[in-house]
C-alpha cells in the first residue's frame, strides 16, 4: 500500500518513524461513525475547510502541542477523548502567543484551520498530538513542511489533514484572519482579501485521512474485515 512514502517533505528528527505499530487505540471514535455514516449516506468527503486560522512559527514540537503529563489520557474514551482536545496546544509560550488555541473555559477551538512554517509536529512521537487538534475541533493545518513522524500519525489517525505550501503563510497571515481551505483544488483563500496560495497535492495520504484513519481506509478496500456492528 506503500504508506511509508506518502507525501512529505520532513526535517529528519532525532526518533526513528514508528507510526506503522500502536495506533489502532487512539483513532478516533467520532470519525469513524461519521465515515460510517457518510458511506451509507453517500455523503463525499468534505472538500474545503472554512473559519478561523491559528498562526504559528517555525519547529512548534509535540510538548507544545500536548504535554506529556496529558498522555495518560486515552482517546478511545469518548470523555478523555474531549477532555484531550480541551488541552490542544496548551504548551504554547504565553510570552509567545497570548491567544490561546483553546479559550479559557472553552473545550473545543474557534480555529479549524492551524497556519504554520517548518518542522511543524517536531519533538518526540506521540499520536495524540494530531488526535488532540483533531478532538479541539481543528481539520486541517497548513505548514510549510512537517516533522515526518507527525505527518504520518495525522495520516493514521485521520484527524488531520496535513497540507504543505511553500508560501510563508505565517508572516502573512494573522491568528484570527478568515480562511478558506481547498483540499481538492490545493489552494488557501484569504477571505477578507480574495488573495489565494497554492498547497501541494496531498496525493495518497488524502483518501486515507477522509476515510478517518489507516484501519477504516483498510476495511473500507477490503484488506481487512469490517469491524462487527451491534
């Protein structure tokens, strides 16, 4: 199927890729009832992500994104599932970036969309980095190139869609700034200007995040079993 070499432009990391083993037990709940959903429905995947950005800069590691004293959490509990999402990108310096990813007293984000520049998801491995952004409410991030690992486990878990650009959209753009993002056409719209960015292709990494996740992409091309149903 040849997933190890899904799209990507990684920064080669201390930790060696180990995403292929573990992951079956954070994927998401909530996802696979909605692919499920979708598939009886004839519902298609979305195609474009609307709202708010969350801009940040340059290396923003897996401690940042979800500290490890959160990794007790586990997202196959619908509960700790949501409570993870409440802690997505609490790591963030304050000094740094005043607004936060998550409101204070809030458990879910009014950002869907992450702006980001390089080595975005560095640090060490953890699934329930993207598992959390994707708990938070965000859909997609737009980063000029990914920690390989990190890319990986948004692909496997299926919660994020990990799209790349070779556009500095973190200068350019502002936390709050109204975004449109095109995964079929691979393009990003600034709204309030109509100005438009290019993205590269996400190519066989994307049928997997819109089935929700590496196993629910397998079952759904008949190379593993359906799980049972109650």
């Amino acid at each position: 199927m040849g997933f190890c070499s899904l799209h990507s432009r990684p920064v080669v990391q201390s930790r060696p890729p180990a995403w292929c083993a573990g992951h079956q037990h954070v994927a998401s709940k909530k996802l696979r009832r909605q692919v499920c959903q979708a598939a009886s429905t004839g519902e298609a995947p979305p195609k474009s992500f609307k709202g708010k950005c969350f801009v940040v800069k340059h290396n923003i590691d897996t401690d940042q994104i979800i500290p490890a004293e959160y990794l007790t959490l586990v997202p196959s509990k619908k509960d700790e599932y949501e409570k993870l999402g409440s802690y997505a990108m609490i790591g963030l310096p304050m000094e740094l970036y005043p607004t936060r990813f998550i409101s204070e007293g809030q458990t879910k984000t009014e950002y869907p969309v992450v702006i980001a520049g390089d080595n975005f998801g560095c640090g060490s491995s953890r699934e329930h980095a993207p598992v959390c952004m994707g708990a938070a409410g965000a859909r997609v991030v737009v980063a000029n190139s990914y920690a390989r690992i990190f890319f990986r486990n948004c692909v496997a878990t299926g919660e994020l869609y990990p799209c790349e650009t070779d556009e500095n959209l973190w200068e350019g753009l502002t936390t709050g700034d109204e975004v449109e993002v095109d995964i079929e056409k691979d393009v990003l719209t600034q709204l309030s200007t109509g100005k438009t960015f290019p993205l590269k292709p996400l190519g066989e990494a994307k049928p997997v995040v819109d089935a929700g996740g590496i196993f629910q992409y397998a079952r759904s091309q008949g190379m593993i079993k359906q799980a049972a149903t109650a």
